[in-house]
C-alpha cells in the first residue's frame, strides 16, 4: 500500500477580504475617537501590530504574517511609503489597511506568506 498526503493549500487572495475586516477591526477597537497623541503614538502602532498577528495566529491559517503600522497626525505634511516582496503570487499576497478619524491616519501593511 502507499500513503497519499494531500495537502491544501489556502491562498491567500481566498481571505483576503476577511482578513481586511479583522485588521479593520484591530484598529477601529484601539483607535476609534482618539485624539492623536505623539507620545503615546508608538504604543498604540506595536498595540496594533501585536494585537494583528496574535489574533491572525490564533486563527490557525498556516500562514506567516508580517503586520507593519504607521500612525500620523493629520495635517499639511504628505507621507509615501511603499513595500514590495518577492513571493509565490499565486498563494501569497498583502492589503494595507487605512483607518483615519479626526486627528490622525492609521496604515497597517499585512504580508502573507502561505505554508
């Protein structure tokens, strides 16, 4: 006899938008009616990013995550930023999150990379 392993393969284009609603989420929970803050800023963006994959890894989806957030005052001044990988297309991928109230903008970048 053999043994045959079949192993599925979730792609990541499949949760995608799931997976936009629970970083959404995250950041509305921590975010939502706060005033923008700069010395609590940074605490609030690893609060995110923390609160992002331990929720994501206790979902058991196999895949690895990478959670990169920017939180920064409203205002005149423009931010640019840009992130690139080099990965399996057909089962990796990435959203970025926007989130903004009064005072401030919130982006959380979410990389997945499938098992």
């Amino acid at each position: 006899g053999f043994l045959l392993i079949v192993r599925l393969v979730i792609q990541f284009s499949t949760i995608k938008n799931e997976l936009y609603e629970t970083v959404e989420g995250i950041i509305k929970k921590h975010l939502e009616n706060k005033p923008y803050n700069q010395k609590e800023a940074q605490a609030w963006t690893n609060t995110i990013t923390d609160d992002v994959i331990k929720t994501l890894h206790s979902q058991q989806r196999g895949f690895k995550f990478i959670a990169n957030g920017t939180i920064f005052q409203k205002g005149d001044a423009s931010l640019h930023f840009s992130s690139t990988c080099l990965w399996n297309p057909n089962s990796d991928g990435s959203i970025t999150v926007k989130y903004e109230n009064e005072q401030l903008h919130c982006f959380v970048c979410l990389f997945g990379i499938a098992p």
